[in-house]
C-alpha cells in the first residue's frame, strides 16, 4: 500500500484503501500495522486531526481490528 508522511510525533506515514477501509500506519519506530473496515471520514479526521497520535489512540485503536505487517 502507497503511504505518504504526515508531520506527527508517533506516526511517520500514513496510507489508506478506499476500496476496503484498510487504513496502514507507519509509526516513527519502524512498525507498521494495519487496520481494517475504517471509514473514509475516519480516514479524512486523521489528516485533519492536529495530533495524529492522539487520533490514533482515541479514535482507530479502540475501535478497528488491527494487525502488524
């Protein structure tokens, strides 16, 4: 999956497919997970969101099944 960076402290780079809600997020230590079913507005809040981590924690981690690549 395509990812671009975003400016976050956690997060290096983000990607995303519309087709199937797969939301992939390269964090700062080199890890990279996947999370599934995420809604493109999801989506769209986490680029707009002004800490992407703090997104992350309280918006996709809670809610979305998730799996390291």
């Amino acid at each position: 999956m395509r990812r671009r960076p975003v400016t976050s402290t956690s997060v290096r780079s983000v990607g995303y497919d519309m087709s199937t809600g797969t939301l992939e997020l390269e964090y700062v230590n080199g890890s990279v997970y996947r999370y599934y079913e995420v809604p493109q507005p999801t989506y769209a809040g986490l680029l707009a969101a002004p800490s992407i981590g703090n997104y992350v924690n309280t918006e996709i981690k809670p809610y979305f099944d998730f799996a390291e690549v």
